[in-house]
C-alpha cells in the first residue's frame, strides 16, 4: 500500500493542486492513500522548518510530499513538491491534473477559510471539557508555592488532563494569593487552564475534584496542648461542610502538614462521612526523610531505597519499619541488573546505628519542626496524588495513612499509617506481607496517643495523658524506633514561643459566615 502525506500552506495554490489530483488517486487505486495537513500562513515555516530538521530533509516551498514506509518501518521518504508530485502520478500511474490557475486560487482560499473554521470547532470543542478542579486551602504556606509547579507539569494527572487551580485562604492572604496567581500564569503550562484565588468562605470547595489541605496559618500565643487539639475542631468542622455541600461527588482529599496530620484527617472524616472513604493522609514526607538518613550512611542515592515502612502517627508518634526494605544499586561485591536488590539491614552492619543515631535524627527534625519542609511536603502530596491516580510502581509499599478498619490488630476509628499498593485509582493494604507483626506495647504506645488525641478534640477527654510504659526499664529494641509524639513535639517548644493554631480567628479572616465550635 502506498501511504503519501500531502501537508501545506493552507492558502497555497500548489497545495490545492496537488490535493485534488492525490484525491482522484485515492478514489480511483485501491491501494493508494493520502494524509492531508495544512497550517496557516503564518506559522507554515516554522513547521516546515521543524519537519524538515527532525526527518533530516531539505525542502522550502509549499506543499511538502513524503511518503511513508508502512511496510517498512522507519522515516517517511520525502518525495518533494507539487512538480515532483505531478512526474510521480504522470510516472507511475498515468494521470495528471489540467486545474486552472484561477481555480487553484479559489480552491487555495477555501482551504483557508476550512483551516480557520476547524481550529475555532477545536478550541470551542476544548472549551466544553471540564477541567479536573483541584483546590488548595491555606495557600499561603510555603508547600503551596512549591506544589504548584508540579501539579501544573503534567507529572501528576498526565499531561492530557488539564487542570484549573483555586487557591483558598483568609483575606489577609489576598495579595499574597494574586502575585501566586501571576507567578503560576507565567508558568505557561500546557495542562493549566485557570488559576484563581478564593476568600469567601461559602464559596469554597465548589465542584472540587481534589482538594489538598495544608497546614493552616499560625499566630504566636500561648496555648496548651489540649486547647491545641480542640482549636482543630471548628475549623475541620467547617471544611467538613463546605465539602459536603459544594465539592464535587467523586471528590478526593489528601491531607499533609507538620502537626497533627492523623487528627486533622479523621475529623475531616467525622465531618465529610459521604466522602470519609477518599480522605487521606500523606505518609512519603517521613518515608523520603528516612530514605535520605539512610542514603547518607551507605553513600547512595536516596531513590535506590524502597519499602521502608511507617506505621501510626505521621506527624509523631510513629514506628520506622525497616524489615522490609531493599536497597538497589548497591556497589559491593555482589552485584546484579536494575532490578536486584537486597535487604537493607543486611548491608547496615552497626544496629546500635539504626536503634539510636537514626532515630535520633528523625526525633530532631520533629522536635526542631525542620521535617516536611516546602519541597518535601509538595513532593510528597504530588507524589500521593500521583500514585492515587495512576498507580504505585508495582511491587513497591507506599505508606498511607488512612481510617482503620482493624488490620494489624490497629483499633479501628483512627487515621493509622500504614503499607499500602495503588492500584485502579484506589488503595488496598498489605495485609499479606509476611513477618511484619508489630510487639503489643509497641502498638499500644503509637495507638494511645492517636486514640487521645481524637477524644481530647471532641471535648470526650478533659486531659491529654502521654503514654508511658508499664516498665520503664525494659524497653524493647524495636521500640527505639519510635519517632516522639506530638505531645513530646509540643512540650519541648518553651511556651513563650508556642504557635497557636488558626481556629475561629482563622475563620474570621474569611468573607461570610463562620461558625461557632
């Protein structure tokens, strides 16, 4: 078969030439056929330019024939122009074309006038396809500003998915929020359809289809830590509603953050319980910080460790799990393809090192509140996102924090990290993984304060009582892998400095109605 493209000018006499008698040979030999593309004038160069330089061809004029080697394989084989066109039919199949000169140029103008009415059906075609609604609240935080690139690179829903982002925050926030605007439009992103801002409370969330909540703004007073878990409360009440009654059906919230992230998701959960099941919480930040200390030790990259573990309290009180981890790309003695890999703490020959100079490392970064910095914590949330809506790279475990249901013996009522796979845009726990089984004291230590944590916020429990071991002096070595809670976070911040989470003065900063907690 004998597959020619015929691309030119569209106001190009010669191109018009050239279409009419390639029809006739189409119509007429049933193993000829034609592909037409025509561009505008004003940008015919530059794409004749780029064709011929990817092809490696030489051609300046209009039209262009190539033809391509179906049978073959490979490049197309530039045939040439509308003279070299006209010997190949006169040639091979005994035709040519007798068109006037003034009908060529009749027929050049309706090609024109067909070029421009296509383009306007397409760009009103790609006006009525609806946008994927993502919504960023507290879009003042830093992890805003470095989220933004990635979501609008096209890594994250495919670079065919076109996106328009509202950025919702308090009014005081406004001018901040229209320079981001500017900032994201100069981005020029093929996926980004729109950018907005949104102050008004009983507009927000409206016809979301993702919704990425951020740690919400700080003033500087001193609170307790009890009063610091009810302060939540109003607040996730209220996206709770607004959820519920302005986002879209299928909407899906991730939630991320530096304090607090389990409790944060299980009130939004409380709140929102039409859309508890695409409520979760983003486990990477912890999992790549691990990743990094680890890295650092063995002298590799960082993306060469997998399955590291994180069970319990995000944000606190929560177990590194390395008893499944591989390391890839590991330069020893034993060395294999891509895909060899072998258990990390086979290759880390000081345990004393993993018990207490790496745990300790990842205390510091939560008591001097370092972890989840804006890169990380925009990377982790895209990356979240990403995996929900595409799939985790198979055979790997991702941390999640998600409602418990009682697996691993977990309580059920909390938002508990824990391994999962995406797969299907969802998630399934890895019930199935062998010799993970977690010491009783262990889980009890990480589910009490998540449990207390809960009933303090609710106004169930007047006092937030850290939990503390039965004995003290028999502290199990799996146990030092235990990162500090947010109590221990919170009391070692001297109370001069504390930083009183937004609650109704939050709100308040809105336009419209709040509510009372």
């Amino acid at each position: 078969m004998a597959k020619f493209v015929i691309a030119g000018r569209a106001d190009c006499p010669y191109y018009a030439k050239t279409e009419l008698l390639a029809d006739y040979l189409q119509k007429n030999l049933p193993d000829f056929r034609i592909h037409k593309i025509t561009q505008r004038p004003e940008v015919w160069e530059d794409w004749l330019k780029d064709v011929c330089e990817k092809n490696k061809w030489s051609h300046k004029n209009s039209p262009i024939i190539w033809r391509e080697l179906l049978d073959r394989g490979g490049k197309g084989l530039l045939l040439g122009g509308y003279n070299e066109f006209l010997e190949h039919a006169q040639l091979y199949y005994d035709v040519t074309s007798s068109m006037t000169t003034e009908l060529m140029m009749v027929i050049a103008q309706e090609n024109l006038g067909a070029h421009i009415e296509k383009e306007q059906e397409e760009e009103a075609l790609k006006t009525c396809i609806n946008p994927l609604q993502v919504w960023i609240t507290s879009a003042s935080a830093p992890a805003c500003y470095n989220l933004i690139p990635i979501l609008t690179s096209g890594e994250v829903f495919g670079m065919h998915t076109e996106i328009s982002i509202t950025l919702f925050d308090n009014k005081q926030a406004e001018e901040y929020l229209k320079s981001l605007v500017v900032e994201t439009q100069d981005l020029a992103s093929p996926v980004l359809r729109s950018v907005s801002i949104c102050t008004k409370v009983e507009e927000a969330f409206c016809q979301a289809h993702v919704i990425v909540v951020l740690d919400e703004s700080t003033d500087k007073e001193v609170f307790t830590l009890e009063d610091c878990l009810r302060s939540r409360v109003p607040l996730f009440r209220l996206y709770g509603y607004l959820i519920e009654k302005n986002a879209h059906e299928s909407v899906r919230v991730i939630v991320g953050g530096k304090t607090f992230v389990n409790l944060k998701t299980v009130l939004l959960m409380r709140f929102a319980p039409r859309i508890a099941h695409n409520i979760i919480a983003v486990a990477l930040g912890v999992e790549g910080e691990a990743k990094a200390i680890l890295a650092r030790k063995l002298k590799i990259a960082p993306s060469y460790i997998k399955d590291v573990i994180i069970w319990g309290n995000i944000s606190g009180n929560n177990y590194v799990d390395l008893r499944k981890t591989r390391v890839y790309r590991y330069e020893s003695a034993i060395w294999g393809p891509l895909h060899y890999s072998r258990p990390l703490l086979n290759l880390i020959f000081d345990s004393e090192w993993v018990k207490r100079e790496f745990v300790a490392t990842l205390k510091n970064l939560t008591a001097t509140g370092r972890q989840f910095g804006g890169i990380l914590a925009a990377h982790s949330i895209a990356t979240t996102l990403k995996y929900w809506y595409h799939g985790s790279p198979p055979g790997e475990i991702v941390s999640l924090g998600i409602l418990s249901e009682g697996q691993f013996g977990i309580p059920k009522g909390i938002v508990f990290s824990m391994p999962v796979k995406f797969e299907n845009g969802t998630w399934v726990v890895l019930t199935d993984l062998k010799d993970i089984e977690i010491s009783e004291q262990i889980m009890t230590r990480m589910t009490s304060d998540l449990i207390q944590e809960k009933l303090v916020a609710l106004g169930d429990k007047i006092h937030f009582q850290p939990y503390q071991s039965e004995h003290k002096d028999l502290v199990p070595d799996e146990e030092k892998n235990l990162v500090m809670s947010d109590a221990d976070f919170l009391n070692r911040i001297p109370q001069t400095t504390f930083e009183k989470p937004q609650s109704l003065e939050f709100l308040n900063g809105f336009e419209g109605k709040t509510v009372e907690s």
